[in-house]
C-alpha cells in the first residue's frame, strides 16, 4: 500500500547520524571531545584539516578550545573564519574558493547553523570541482541535481542550540539575486560526525539562546504537522531523487514530540539564566532531537515563509549579534509567522495541533477540535510575549506594501511549502503574512 501510494520512508537515513554528547558534570568535557575528535582526525588518516568558523566565534571558548587540541596534537590545518553569519551565495562561494584551494581531507565546522552549513557547501563543492554552483542547488531556483561524488569527512561542532544542521542534509544561504534564501539538500553533505557539547553554548547571549531556540520550536512544530509522507506526491522515479524531507512520519514524530517538550520544559530557563546549565544542556540536545526529526520529515510553511523575511532585511540589527551588516536571525524569521501558520493547517490535523499546544502549556480540557488553529497560536502568542520577541514583521521593518514581495519569494520555496498539510494560493500567503505584521 505504502509503495503504491507514494513512499517508503527511507528508514537508514533516520540512524545515519552519529554523535558523541558531553555532559557538565565532566569538568574537563570539553577537552576530552576535543580529544576524540583530533583522534577520529588522525583514524580518518586526515593530513589537511580545515577548520571552519565565523570572526566572532573565532575569539571564543569553543574555538579556542579546538585550536588548542590542533596544536597539541601536531594537526596540520587551516582555519577559515570569514564565515558570513546568514551566508549568501557570495559567502558560500569564498568558503569554497578556499576549500578548492587548501585541497583538504577533512573537515571540522565549530559554529552554527551559518558555519556548519558553510562547510557543507564547501566540502561539496571542493569534492566536485567541475560542478557549476547552481548544479545542486534545490530546484526551480538551481538544478538540483543529485550528488553522486564522494565527500570529504565533516565534524559538526554546534555552537547554537538551534538549527540541528550537524544532522541534517541541508545547507541554507540568501541568493542575492533573487533577495531570498534557498539552499542545497542532499543526505551526500550530512555530517560524519556530531560532537554535542553543551559546554559550547554557554556564552552564548540571551537574544541568540532565544532566536536559535525558536527554530528548535519550530522545527518540532513543523516536523509533527508536516503531510504524511504517504501523501507526498510525485513518488520519484528513482531512489536517487527522493527528497531530503520525506514528510511526518511515525519515527520522525518520536523526535518532534521529545524536543517540543524539552523546549516547554527548558527554553524560557535557557534564555532567562546563562548559569542554568541543565537548562542549556537539554535544548543543545533538543536541537539535534529536532534536527533528526524535521531533517527526515522537513518542514513546512513558517520555513518557506521565513525565506524572503530573512532575503528581503532591511535595517534590521537584532540585539546580541556582533556582526556588522542587517540581518533577521532564522529563528526569528520563521518564529514571527508561526501563529498564523499553525491557525491556518490546523484544520487538517487539528489533534496534532490541540497536543502541541498542551505540551507548550494549553489547558486543552474545555477545548474543542475545531478550535485548534487558534488554541495552538494563541499559546505560541503567549508563548513569545513572555519572551519579549518583537511584534510581529511590523517591528523588524516591514509594512503592508512588503506583502507582494515576501510572497514572491515564498513561491519558489516548493520544497518546503508543498510540504504543507494543507495547500496554500497566493491569497493564503498574502494573508498568512498580513496576519503576521503584529502579533500582541
Ligand atoms: N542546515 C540546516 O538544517 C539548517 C536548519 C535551520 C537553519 N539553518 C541556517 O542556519 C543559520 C542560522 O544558524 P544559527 O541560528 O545556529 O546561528 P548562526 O550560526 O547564524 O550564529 C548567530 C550568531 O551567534 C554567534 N554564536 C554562535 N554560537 C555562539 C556561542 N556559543 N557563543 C557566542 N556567540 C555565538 C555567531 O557568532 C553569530 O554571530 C541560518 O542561515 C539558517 O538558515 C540551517
Ligand atoms: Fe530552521
């Protein structure tokens, strides 16, 4: 039945992932990651490790604490940090500059979404020198061809608690061109190698604890409410061309549901109290949770939506970032949206939409099915207003008159936004991003 439908669900790429998870109570933690991932280097036989960051990290613990390993054990490497935080097709294209240049065996990304996804892009294209950039870049916006070339080994050493991007096959970055961002999705660039230490991601400030956090949410929420994958259409032709996100699924779901209530539990203790360890610890792993899941599932409107927020910035300077150029931070981008979204699929699987918003602290006792979609965003509402998260698209710069424009952009998001339970027209869209100016 299954196959006559549309799909299996491609069981191996649920377990593909492997990691190694520090916990607190080993003070000397971060060393000794450090130390089994210089030892997985030399099993690798790696004699030229590139190490990808971006300038702030550069000047931190975790990618001190690297450096320092490289150098006690004699590793022969180059760092790159001019990693763009939001990379563009610009900034991908220096990385791989470098990458084709510094012919390496291996490599290590210590950062977050934008250095890990970076140095997927650049392993990629390093190991398939004659491909063209747009070859595999997601289609209709590139060709997205199938990567058929074997890649250099990749250690994800994720910084945020956020994007999960040390699990997944995809890497995301702004086509300047087009003002929108789009990505490459392949399981050929998921990382060999996770090192989850939440070490890590203690200096990380409160407004980047929150935002990395709202994609760890909504990648939860997404994931859980995404079409089934037996109702995905059209069924490849060839394995090859199976998609990265296969749609919800009864595996996928087990994560989903485990990081949506880590986030509950943990996120708003994350973001309030930088000494509260525990709390930091459970939404580094909540990310990678996350990340099994949606990079299985995928995800769906409040991602395909948050595409042209992020392209289409304005002046926008987020508290916390110390970079120098105007950016809407991902989570914030897609967290913005996710009221209307959740109020407007909520009709297709109401039950799954009533039992997110229990898990995030709906009294659903007196609720009824039907009133779903707005039980769910109103709890998403209360949810960020806690938080102090801005008010909407009004507040980080956009008006009425953006509207053609962001739904523009949102079109050619088909990877995500057919994966929709419910399907949307261009007056859905319009009206999705009308309702999401403000939010209180
Ligand atoms: N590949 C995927 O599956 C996937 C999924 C979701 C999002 N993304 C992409 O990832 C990017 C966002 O990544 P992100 O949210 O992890 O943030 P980021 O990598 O963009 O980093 C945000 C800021 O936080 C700083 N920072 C990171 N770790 C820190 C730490 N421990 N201490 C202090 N500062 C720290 C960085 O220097 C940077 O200034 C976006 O481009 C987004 O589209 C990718
Ligand atoms: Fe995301």
């Amino acid at each position: 039945l299954l196959f006559q439908q549309c799909e299996m669900i491609h069981l191996s790429t649920l377990f593909q992932f492997a990691f190694i998870i520090g916990f607190f109570h080993l003070s000397f933690f971060t060393l000794f990651l450090a130390f089994i991932a210089l030892t997985d280097l030399q099993n690798l036989g790696a004699r030229r490790v590139c190490l990808m960051t971006d300038k702030n990290l550069s000047q931190l613990p975790p990618v001190n604490a690297v450096l320092n390993s490289l150098a006690k054990y004699g590793i022969n490497f180059q760092m790159y940090d001019n990693v763009r935080v939001e990379p563009t097709d610009h900034s991908f294209l220096d990385a791989i500059k470098f990458a084709k240049k510094g012919e390496f065996d291996a490599y290590v990304a210590v950062g977050g979404g934008s250095v890990i996804d970076t140095c997927k892009a650049a392993n990629l294209y390093a190991s398939s020198p004659t491909a063209d950039f747009l070859d595999y870049v997601n289609a209709p916006i590139g060709k997205g061809k199938p990567v058929t070339v074997p890649l250099k080994p990749l250690i994800a050493v994720p910084t945020t608690a956020g994007t999960g991007s040390e699990t997944t096959g995809v890497a995301i970055f702004d086509f300047k061109e087009l003002k929108v961002k789009t990505g490459i999705a392949s399981r050929a660039i998921k990382p060999t190698l996770g090192i989850i230490d939440p070490l890590h991601t203690l200096s990380m400030p409160e407004r980047i604890v929150a935002n990395s956090g709202f994609d760890v949410l909504c990648h939860a929420l997404e994931s859980y409410t995404a079409l089934p994958y037996n109702m995905r259409s059209p069924c490849p032709s060839n394995p090859i061309n199976r998609p990265a996100y296969q749609g919800s699924n009864p595996i996928s779901d087990v994560w989903a549901l485990h990081a949506l209530r880590i986030v509950a539990k943990y996120l708003k203790r994350a973001i309030r109290n930088p000494e509260d360890r525990e709390a930091r610890a459970s939404m580094h792993l909540a990310s990678a949770f996350a990340g099994i899941g949606f990079g299985n599932a995928g995800v769906h409107l409040c991602h395909g939506m948050s595409y042209p927020i992020s392209g289409l910035v304005k002046n926008y300077k987020p508290k916390d970032y110390n970079v120098d150029h105007s950016l809407v931070p991902h989570g914030l981008s897609v967290v913005l949206t996710s009221p209307a979204v959740f109020a407007f699929t909520a009709q297709i699987h109401p039950e799954r939409h009533l039992e997110a918003a229990e898990i995030l602290g709906a009294d659903i006792r007196t609720a009824r099915i039907k009133d779903a979609g707005f039980v769910l965003a109103d709890t998403l509402r209360k949810f960020l207003f806690d938080l102090n998260v801005d008010d909407g698209l009004a507040a980080i710069g956009y008006s009425k008159a953006d509207i053609p424009a962001l739904v523009k952009g949102t079109l050619p998001q088909e990877r995500v936004t057919k994966l929709s339970p419910r399907p949307q027209t261009e007056e859905d869209l319009s009206a999705l991003f009308e309702a999401s100016m403000k939010l209180y």
